[in-house]
C-alpha cells in the first residue's frame, strides 16, 4: 500500500475521530436511555427484556470505547500527527464544548430543584438524567463546532 501524505493522513484520520466521537455519544447516550422505565414500551424494544436490553448497549459501548482506545493509542504513536490533530483549534473546540456542556449541568441541575418541588421524581432518574446531560452535551458540541463540509 502507498504511503499517504501527512494531509492525506491527516485527514482521515480527522473523519475517522468525528465518526468514533459520533458513535461513542450516540452509544453511550443509548446506553443510558435504555435504563429508563418507559423506554421499554417503545413498540421496538418491547420484545426484549431491560436486562437484555441494558447488557447489549453496553456491549456496543464498550465496543465503542475500544475503538477510541486503538485510535488513541495510533495518534500517539506518530508525534506529526498528534501535533496536527491536536491544534489550537481543536483545543479551542474542546474549551468551549466543556463550557457549554457546564452550563447545560447547571441548568440542568437548577431546573431539577424545580422540578423536584413540584413532583414527586425518582433520585436515580434525576442523577442518571443529568449526568447523560453532563456528557452528551460537551460530545455532541464538540462534535457540532469539529465539523466540517467534508464531512
């Protein structure tokens, strides 16, 4: 196989860590939302039981995470590429990505008080909610600022 060029490489591999940060939050957030009581009487979902359910998600998640963990462990490999991949940009994406996913939480957590003075809600669910709100959203803006029209 020819050698590709640094942008060549570059690229790809840019494509290839927008699509394992895409899967890693659409598998994480569906690992998460399939624990959720009324998920399971979606009409889809209603031959399966939670416990198949909740195993199998995880099983595609950590998938995902092995995948981020073999991408990872190729870009610290090449020094060039680590340097490329991780510019200003990128690093400036990543800042505001986690203050946007900060005050989602805090939102978050304020509309939770709220909600708690007005009904009755399960710990659990409010704790599991906000913490699917606490990493979806940095992921998913990070996702959103990283993209581009390649893509």
């Amino acid at each position: 196989m020819p050698e590709l060029s640094l942008d060549a490489k570059v690229a790809r591999m840019e494509r290839e860590r927008w699509r394992l940060l895409a899967a890693y939050t659409l598998t994480w957030f569906a690992w998460q939302a399939v624990q959720f009581g009324p998920v399971h009487a979606l009409p889809v979902l209603r031959d399966f039981s939670p416990r198949t359910l909740n195993l199998g998600s995880l099983a595609v998640w950590c998938a995902t995470v092995v995948w981020l963990f073999s991408f990872m462990v190729r870009v610290r490999r090449d020094k060039t590429l680590r340097g490329v991949l991780n510019d200003e940009l990128n690093s400036a994406n990543r800042q505001r990505a986690f203050m946007y996913g900060y005050w989602a939480v805090v939102i978050g957590l304020g509309v939770s008080i709220d909600v708690t003075v007005l009904w009755h809600v399960d710990a659990f669910a409010l704790v599991r909610t906000l913490l699917m709100i606490a990493v979806s959203v940095p992921l998913a803006t990070y996702l959103w600022f990283d993209r581009s029209p390649g893509r």
